[in-house]
C-alpha cells in the first residue's frame, strides 16, 4: 500500500461563511479524528489534496500539520460541490497499530470474460466494498478475475477470498456479472402499399330505378 504525504494547518473558525472564504482561496477545510484521540480541525491546499481525494486506490496518508509530528491516517470520506464537484469537506481517519478499522476499497475487474467473446455484456454492479481489517493489510483495492465467467455467470462477495481482511457488505450482493444480450422485438413492418380503398360496386339501371 503507497503512502502520500499531506501538509496541512490547524484552523479555530467553524463559521461557514469563514470555511467559504477558505475555498474561495483554494484551501479545503477537514477533520482529522479517531478513536481515543481527539479531533483536530485542519485546511489543507486543494493542490496538495488531489492525490489524496481523486484516487482508486487506497493510500496511507501521512499528515504533517504545521507544529506537530507526523499522523498516520487514511481518508474517510469527501464532501464535493453539487454543481461544480469540487471538494468542500475531508475526513481524515487516524490509523493505529494493532487497531482494526472500517474503510471503503475499489473494485478493479482483470481478465475478459468468456461470455463477452460470446455476445454477453458485462455489468460492474458494485464499484466500492467496505472491508475491515489492521492498518497494515489494508488492501490498495481488490482485484476480481473475471475472465471465467460465462454468460449467466456472476461473481458474489461471498465468493472473494481475502487474506486477513473481512467484507461488511452482504456476503450474496453481486459485484459482477455477464449478462446475456438484449434482444430487441422487430416492430412489426409497415405496409408498403397505403390503405385499401373502399369498395365501389357500380348499380345497373335496374337496380337503380328500383
């Protein structure tokens, strides 16, 4: 698991007028917390939080606020923009050893599955999956090998074997499966020729006088 470095400063005003003020700046506002410890309010630059925020993979985060010694940590959650996906808000989690902790990981599908070569289309159902385990197994992401599976087949979290590393998610939620294709009905075809005249039956004289 790689490790990112974060430079961060303390911040004592909670007013969101104050926090908006900071954005603006292109300074994030977060929290960094854990259990037994207490929270400290931090800012951090929205350069320097990029490669912490905008990543698949899970990395340790090694947090240096201007005054202390370094903080082992990993990111928890982020808040964005509604409108412009920007970053608001950071959750920093402390990590401590020998201590378990609940994070989210990303699923990174490998392989090409046989049912694609046969008409399937693959569906990614579940992208992230909460696992539990001690900071030093936590995983940068879980590979799932899809190149098995035929069409009709699926991978469940039950069928994951990880090593050290316990899934909170349902056990039989579905992370992939290949589906077999769409089969869309022909409308039934137009008539070329447009729409039958009426009938006209010509009436003798006869007929007519009577």
């Amino acid at each position: 698991m790689s490790e990112i470095t974060l430079k961060a400063k303390r911040r004592e005003d909670y007013k969101e007028s104050t926090l908006n003020q900071l954005r603006k700046k292109g300074v994030i506002p977060g929290i960094y917390y854990g259990h037994g410890i207490d929270n400290i309010s931090i800012a951090a630059n929205e350069l320097d939080l990029r490669p912490v925020i905008y990543t698949s993979e899970a990395n340790i985060v090694n947090l240096n606020i201007e005054g202390d010694k370094p903080l082992s940590c990993i990111l928890k959650d982020v808040q964005f923009h509604p409108v412009t996906d920007r970053p608001l808000h950071f959750d920093l989690i402390a990590l401590k050893e020998g201590e378990a902790i609940n994070i989210e990981v990303s699923v990174i599908l490998t392989g090409n599955a046989i049912g694609i070569k046969e008409g399937g289309v693959l569906q990614h159902i579940l992208h992230k999956l909460e696992i539990e385990c001690l900071p030093k197994d936590i995983p940068s992401h879980i590979d799932v090998d899809v190149s098995g599976l035929n069409i009709g087949d699926a991978v469940k979290i039950g069928d994951l074997k990880l090593e050290n590393v316990k899934i909170i998610n349902d056990e039989n939620a579905t992370i992939v499966a290949v589906l077999a294709p769409t089969v869309e009905k022909e409308a039934p075809a137009a008539a070329e020729e447009g729409p039958a005249e009426p009938e006209v039956i010509s009436k003798t004289k006869k007929e007519e006088e009577e």
